[in-house]
C-alpha cells in the first residue's frame, strides 16, 4: 500500500508540474463583472475539452492548461455574444481579462462545445459524457466523478451533503422512495444530462411559502434516441467455487416516451450480489412522509421484524432473486399515474463467533464466548400506485398508496460458554397498508391551502421458538431463569415458545393555511391530529414430550405471562408560524400547542394520561452567495413509545432477552438543535458541508436490567437522568485539473444512563471518523482512487474502559485500454487495534476484466473475481450500553465468473 501512495503522489506531482493556470476576469461592455458566466478550452491538438470553469460572483475565472499547447477558449453568458480566442500555452501561468457584448436577436446564433457544469437557478446541470472516459457502466459510475456528488456507505446518493431523496429519469418518478435501484442499474451511456434541482418542492404552489432547502432531487434526462425504444442490458454468467455452481443473470430493460415510461429490473444469483438488500427493503417508503412530521410529535409504533444474524453481504452462502417494475403514464397533461412492484427473495447460510465481555465487570457477569451458524429465508414485497391530477395551478390532488407483506424466517443454532447449546426459530408474516391524501387549493395570490392524510395498517405476528438442553438432575446456566418463567425443568429440554400479534391503526393529517402578509413575509396556521390504536397479544408456553403444550405461570412479574393489551393515543394541535426573508437572513419563529390523550387498557385496567404541551420551534437560514448558506434550527419534540413496553406481561425476545413493560409510562421530551453549512464553489472547485446536531432528552424511556448470568430480564421507566447526543460531520472537496481531493471526518459523542442490576452507571462513548482521498479524473489514463480511513472509538461503560482503533487503506483502480478492454479493482486492507496491545485485521480484493469491440457495441464480455485472497472471515469490534465485543464473520470463498451483457 505504501508503494501504491508514493506512486500516486508521483503521478500527482507529475501531472501538477505538467500544468499552468491561466486567469481573469469576464465583464460585459459596461465593465461590470458577470458571475456564472461558463469559460472553456479546446485543445487545438485533440478537439477535446481541456479544462471548464464558471465564473465568481467577482467575474474571476480560472483554468488548468497544459504547458506548451495551443487551446480555443470559448466564453458563454446569457444575452450575450459568445467570445473565442485562440492562446499558446509556455512554462508560466497566464492572466488575461476579458469583456462580452450584448447579444444581437438578429444574429445567427453558433453553437458551442457543451459546458459540462451549468447552473440555471437552484437547478446544477452536469453533461454525462464530460465526465465519463470509457469505464463506466452504471449510472452511479458517473456520479461519484462528479463534483459536489457523493455515493455515501448506504449507496445512497449525496448532493453537497444532502442525501437526494427522489429521482426521476425524463421527469418522471423513478421507483420512488429509492435512488439505489437508479444508480445502480441505469446504463451509464444512457445519460445525458444530471440535473440537480435544489431546493425541490412537489408542490408548486408551496415552494414560495415553505422552507425546502434539504429537499434534493435528481433528474436523469436521456440522450437523444433513447426515447420510443427500448434500452439497458441483459447479463448472464456462471462459474464454480468449492461448493457450488455459481449462475448470475441481471435483465435491465427501460422505455420511455413522452406519454409513459416501464422500467423493469431483476436479478437472479447466487454470488452474493443483492440489487437490493433486506434493509433496503425495509426503508423503503416509497416516498411516504408523515404529516406531522414538524409538529413536535414523535410516536414510535416498533418494529417486530427478524433480527437476521448477519447482513446479506457478510454469509457463507447466499441466493437473491429480485423481479421489481416501474410504470409512469399520463393520458392527459393534467393527470399523472404512476407506480411499483417490487418482489425480493433470499436464502442465506451464515456463521459468526463473538467474544462478549458486560459491562461493568464489578456486577458479577460473566464473559460469554458463542458460535452460532443461520438458515434465513426472506420474500419481500411492496406494490405502490400514485396518481396526482392537476386541473389548473390553484388545485392539485395527489393518492398514494404502499401495501408491504412479508414472509420471514430464520432457523439458528448457538453454543454459548455459559449457556450451552440452543435451537432457535423465528418466524414472522407482516403486512402493512399505507395510504396518502393531499389536496392544495390556492384561493387567491395571497391566500393557500393544504390538506395532507395519512392512513397506516399494520399486522405483525413474530413466533419465537427456543430448545435448550437440560439436565433435571444437574445445575444448568438456564435453570433458575427457567423457574423463574414456571417451566417443567423434569424434562431433558427446555422446549420454549412465544406468539405476539400487534395491530397498529393511525390516522395522520393536518390542514395548512398560508397568508401571503406581502412579498417578503407569510404566516403559516396548522390544525392537526393524530390517532393512534395498537392492539398486543402473547402468550408464552412450552412444548413437553408428547407434543403437547402448556402456558406456564411465571414467579416473576406477579405471574403475569400472557398480554392483551390495547393502546390508544391522540393528539389534536395547532401550530404557528412567521416566515420573514430580510435581507441574506430567512427567518422562522414558530410554535405549536398539543393536547394529548393517552390510554391503555390490561387485565380489566385503564391507565390514563391527558395533558398539553406547548413546543417551540425556530430556523435561521443565512443566503451568504447563491451557493453558500448556513441554517441553524431548533425544536422541542415530544416522543411516545410503542404499546410492547406498556404491556406488562412477558415478552420473550429471545431465550437470554426477556422483558415485562409498565403501564404508567411517560412521554420524553427531547431539545434539539442543528446547525448545517454548505459553500458549493464552481470558480475554485471547492465544496464544503458541515453538520452539527446536540439533543438533550429529558424522562428519557430507559430500561432497568438484571442479568442472571447472560440471560437478562428487563422492564422499563421513566429516567430523571437526562441522556445526550453530539455528533458532527464535515466533508470539503477540492479540484486540482484532473485531480480531486476530499477529507470526510466525524465526531460522535453519546451519554447515556444505564440501570444495570439495581445500579445506575454513566455510559459514555466518543467515536471520531478521518476519510482522506485522493481520486483522478483523466479521459485517456488510467485513474485511481485512494482512500484511508482512521477510526478511533473510546466507551468509558461504568467501570470498564474500551478503546478501538481502525485503519482501513483502500485503493480502486480502473484502465479503459485501447479503446476496448476495461479493467477495473478495488483493494481494502482493515485492521483493527483491540486496545489491549492484540489487533485483528482481514483484507477484500476483486477485480473485473471486460471487452466490449467498442463502447456502442451491442455484446460485451466480463470475467469477475470476487475475494481473490480468498479470505474466510472478516473481523468487527464494538461496544453498547450493555457490553463490548468482538465478532468474527465467515463469508464467501473465491468467486470467479464469465458473463456475458448484451445491451439493447
């Protein structure tokens, strides 16, 4: 790795001596400076773009020329008469001004080489092909090249630190909810434009009165002959590994036409690679947001879902089929219908190994060593149709619906130090109806009004089954938890299970009206309400050895093992705002009153809670330029629970996780503050995002644990200790000619109130995150991007001190030779320091080799390496409120693979 940087450095050092500066500034006749003003340079030699840049809010330009060359420059502005002149290049930099005049209408207007970045308002246009140089296949290919754009660790697409949370291809919804399945299978050579439109509103009429700064989309336009036909590619490939044969088949088809759109994408594999994963799966909103998402309220209705052992990109075995579908069509200019089907499956083999030390070795916990191994099934599916009609610009109407179901399981052996042996089974079949109604109407030029609902449905039904050995004569780990959930310990096993059902209904919505004071200002009044109704049954027995069952009656918690309970929350508000812009300053003062409503009903017993709240809220944004900013904000949210931790019989998380709720829990009220800054500079190439956020949670719901060896038991309060959380993240960007460099770091500091065998503790944790990078650009060499991170995580946990260190160096390399051959690969080298003088460390390679006669050409052929080392683990080390450990993951051997792509 060290000779690789020296080389880079090198290349780099090279490449910057290679090069002079030549700058200035563009006028217009009356000696005024023009800002965004577009300057390029044609190399005389190649006819290829040299090198672009956009002109300052000062009219100053700067340009990155090769030394001893002869280059065009060409400089556009909107009313004006492009101006070209022809410069010769020697050994010193170069400053020459410049003055545009006035466009005459009557004359013929030339065209001109294509900016690759232009800016029309909030809206920031990339050209594709400016970017590309032969290698790229997908549209996430581009993207990372581009500056300001980001392809975060999630694959989630980033604009200066916003992550772009809707994406279109021609205008039209692209999976909404979603930017992965676009980046990842969109044919890069499809491209012709990326739009970015900043500060993005669904709603036109809104965009005057609302604050849509974070809103960020991308629209993808095509390339002229794109539309009426059919486009992408269709993959299939095999190969063998130890164990198996390995088949890979990718079909991508897209058409598009002014009228409607169909997308189709599916995958069918066994190497590992998911289009998308069970996580992504499960964030999928579809773009669904709750109305009153700003209010002040949060209602937390859980998440009963599998907790699979391992993600889908760390097993020793593992099948993925995705058949998914995208249509857009509109019959008329006023109507709008669109929608998706998604259906995800998956097979996986996993085993893991962890060593667990608890906190606070003062309690008498023992540290755990276990090794456990996973069969788990997934099928997913999400069906969403939209429609929006817009009669005229004062009425608009938009439906949304998203139904999910599932079907899940996970069958798991584990051998724990202390517990011994355990067959476990979890199963769970949920579904959900989502449901969306808005309406604007705008009265008058000063006059609007919004009505936004929300309908949610939702069935969840998790089974937990877990055998465990046991020896009637002897003293098992499990045996004093045992007597203590009431089971029959005269038989050779415990034989254990669970069934829950929780239903959850909620209505969302709120009606906004918008005064327009004047053209500066508005006011905002909200009447909104939220209803909510969660319904929880279980019941705990165990299987004996006739095959019969019992409901055991538990010594602990007053005998209670069993849940019906029923839980109903309202919430009816109103809410204030003052939006004023004055000056580089838009500010708005704001707050909402709440009247809330709680009830839960268990064993024939209400417990009621009513009450008001009043909740603050305000935002400062400062419009230093046009692209740099900074938005400071705070608020006062209000955070219920769901109805598992008001049930006060048992619930059987796990065979070593039991708790027991209480009723009379209280609201957490939560002070939040944040603090964003975004400078994006087109003149010097720098791009620069800071975020910083504190909260203070006050009656912060904590739980109140004892362990019995490893096996915990917990119920839950309200804690008089309030717990905190800082985090802040920054990134800055800079351009050097072909040259980019980017340094991500992070700071995250937690404090959190633990209640651990009747003792209160302070955990305390500080992590800090350095990305370094180094990436080029060229349209000819090949290009490399260097990468380093550095990771320090220090948890003071009542009593025991942790401290992790992790330095993972990573290099991608990708050559575009003889205008035919693609070789692409990555290299990650991770190694973590365990704090105690020991480190672990684990290495990733892969690398593909393709051939395609030329970059229209209809076949390509790939050969992919995947795990070249052949490695059989990775390592991971953390630590949480309740212990500090050290896991080992077992994941696929050496894959090798031929495929072949045939693009339409």
């Amino acid at each position: 790795m060290r000779n690789l940087i020296t080389l880079f450095m090198l290349v780099l050092a090279t490449t910057s001596y290679c090069q002079i500066t030549m700058e200035g500034v563009v006028r217009d006749s009356l000696n005024q400076p023009l800002e965004l003003a577009n300057v390029i340079a044609i190399s005389k030699t190649t006819s290829a773009l040299e090198s672009f840049g956009i002109t300052s809010e000062r009219g100053s330009y700067r340009l990155e020329l090769g030394k001893n060359g002869s280059y065009e420059i060409q400089i556009s502005y909107v009313g004006m008469k492009t101006l070209k002149d022809i410069i010769s290049t020697a050994e010193t930099d170069i400053t020459k001004d410049y003055i545009l005049e006035p466009q005459n209408a009557l004359d013929e207007v030339e065209l001109v080489y294509e900016m690759p970045v232009t800016i029309k308002g909030d809206t920031l246009v990339y050209n594709a092909d400016s970017f590309q140089n032969g290698s790229e296949r997908k549209l996430e290919d581009v993207l990372e090249k581009l500056p300001g754009v980001e392809i975060n660790e999630d694959g989630q697409v980033e604009v200066e630190g916003k992550v772009v949370n809707k994406l279109m291809v021609n205008g039209k919804d692209f999976f909404d909810g979603d930017t992965k399945l676009a980046t990842k299978n969109i044919p890069s050579k499809a491209v012709d434009k990326i739009e970015v439109l900043r500060n993005y509103s669904e709603v036109g009429q809104l965009r005057g009165v609302t604050n849509n700064q974070d809103n960020v989309a991308l629209n993808i336009k095509l390339k002229e002959g794109k539309e009426n036909f059919w486009f992408g590619d269709i993959t299939l490939g095999g190969g063998f590994s130890p164990d198996n044969v390995l088949y890979v088949a990718h079909p991508k088809l897209f058409y598009y036409n002014p009228k409607y759109s169909l997308n189709f994408i599916g995958d069918l594999n066994n190497t590992g690679e998911a289009a998308l994963t069970r996580r992504d799966i499960r964030n999928f909103g579809g773009g669904f947001r709750s109305p009153s998402r700003s209010s002040g309220t949060n209602i937390n209705l859980g998440d009963n879902s599998l907790n699979f052992l391992t993600t889908q990109g760390n097993a020793l075995e593992i099948e993925n089929k995705l058949a998914s579908g995208n249509f857009s069509y509109s019959p008329k200019e006023t109507l709008d219908l669109s929608g998706f089907l998604i259906y995800n499956s998956s097979r996986i083999l996993s085993r893991e190994t962890n060593f667990i030390q608890y906190t606070d070795a003062g309690l008498g916990i023992p540290d755990e060593q276990t090794e456990q191994s996973s069969r788990e099934r997934s099928n997913q599916a999400l069906l969403k149709l939209s429609a929006s009609y817009q009669p005229n610009f004062s009425n608009q109407i938009d439906y949304d619906v998203l139904v999910r179901t599932s079907n899940d399981s996970q069958n798991q052996n584990l051998f724990s130090s202390v517990v011994g042996n355990t067959s476990q089974l979890e199963e769970v079949t949920p579904y959900s109806i989502n449901q969306n109604i808005n309406y604007y109407y705008t009265l008058d030029e000063d006059n609007i009004l919004a009505f936004e609902a929300q309908h949610l449905l939702k069935n969840e039904d998790p089974f937990y089954n877990a055998i465990l050995a046991n020896d009637p004569v002897g003293d098992d780990a499990f045996d004093s938890t045992a007597d203590a959930l009431g089971l029959d310990g005269a038989l050779e096993s415990y034989d254990i299970a669970q069934n829950r059902r929780i239903k959850s209904n909620q209505l969302d919505a709120k009606l906004d009206y918008y005064n327009i004071l004047n053209s500066i200002s508005n006011l905002n009044f909200t009447l909104g309400l939220i209803l909510s109704k969660q319904q929880f049954n279980s019941n705990i027995f165990q299987f004996l050895e006739n095959g019969s069952s019992f409901e055991p009656t538990p010594i602990i918690n007053d005998g209670l093992g069993i849940n019906d309970t029923e839980y109903n929350f309202s919430d009816i508000y109103l809410g204030v705002h003052y939006r004023v812009k004055t000056g580089k300053f838009t500010i708005t003062p704001g707050f909402s009153v709440h009247s809330y409503g709680n009830r839960n009903i268990q064993f024939g017993e209400t417990f009621k809670d009513n009450f008001f709240r009043f909740l603050p809220d305000f935002e400062t944004r400062i419009q230093f330029k046009k692209s740099e900013a900074l938005t400071l904000r705070y608020d006062m949210r209000n955070q219920f629970t769901d109805v598992t931790r008001l049930a006060q019989g048992l619930v059987l998380n796990n065979f070593n996780n039991i708790q027991f709720g209480e009723p009379d829990l209280q609201n957490a009220l939560s002070h939040n503050v944040s603090l964003l800054y975004s400078s994006f500079n087109l003149f010097n190439y720098t791009n620069v995002f800071a975020r910083a956020a504190y909260s203070k949670n006050v009656d912060q719901i904590r739980s109140l644990t004892s362990f019995d060896n490893v096996i915990r038991t917990s119920t839950f309060f309200n804690s008089a200790f309030a717990d905190e959380n800082a985090n802040l993240f920054g990134r800055i960007q800079r351009t050097f000619g072909k040259i980019r460099a980017t340094l991500n770091a992070s700071f995250n500091y937690s404090k959190i109130n633990q209640f651990i065998q009747g003792q209160q503790s302070l955990n305390e944790g500080f992590t800090q995150t350095y990305t370094p990078g180094l990436r080029t650009n060229f349209k000819v060499a090949p290009n490399i991007n260097l990468r380093y991170r550095y990771s320090v995580t220090n948890n003071n946990q009542g009593g025991r001190e942790t401290k992790f260190v992790t330095n993972a160096p990573s290099v991608e390399f990708d050559a575009y030779i003889w205008k035919s051959v693609t070789f692409r690969t990555n290299y990650t080298y991770t190694n973590q320091d365990l704090g105690n003088g020991s480190s672990q460390f684990f290495q990733n390679w892969d690398a593909t080799l393709s051939y395609r006669k030329s970059r229209d050409a209809k076949w390509e052929y790939e050969l992919k390496a995947t795990n070249i080392l052949d490695i059989d683990s990775q390592v991971r080390n953390a630590a949480n409120n309740l212990s500090v450990f050290s896991s080992e993951t077992f994941i696929q051997p050496r894959f090798l693979t031929f495929r072949f792509v045939y693009s339409l």
